[in-house]
C-alpha cells in the first residue's frame, strides 16, 4: 500500500488527490514475552490469529500493554513479517 511515484508528483504540482484509505485492525498484546520464547514464536502466533480473521489488505496495528515489554528488536520482527499475514 503506498503513493505511486505519478500520484505524489501530482500532489507535489497542487493537484488534488483521493485515497481509499484501508480498514485498520488492532491486535492488542498483553502481558510478557516468556524468557524462552523469541520474537519470531511471538510474530508467527500472530501471523496464525491474523490469517483467520482475513487481515489482507488492512492497517494492523498493535497496541496494549504488552507493547512496552518488547524490545525494539522484537518490535522490528514483528513489523518485518507482516506480509506474513498478508497486511
């Protein structure tokens, strides 16, 4: 999902433009990643959630206090492997 190189030099010359703007889901994590679990375990047990609610083509957006227990590393492999569950 992006602006192609056409739109934004259209926008760029005062041009207006609209956009469908997809649907965004939250996916709110609780509590703290145990000690021997990775990220990757983390991501692929959300990448199995979000492929049975039918996220293809929509905003995921993680929130909740689980969020502030990752590291940013953590954090990182989550958003790399979101074309995992088609976002």
């Amino acid at each position: 999902w992006g602006v192609g190189g056409i739109e934004a030099e259209a926008v760029c010359c005062g041009q207006p433009i609209s956009m469908v703007l997809p649907e965004v889901v939250g996916y709110k994590l609780v509590g703290k990643l145990p000690s021997q679990a990775t990220a990757t375990d983390l991501v692929l047990a959300i990448a199995k959630n979000l492929r049975a609610k039918g996220v293809v083509g929509k905003f995921v957006e993680f929130y909740g206090p689980g969020v502030s227990t990752l590291s940013l590393s953590d954090r990182a492999t989550i958003s790399n492997m979101s074309p995992e569950f088609g976002a």
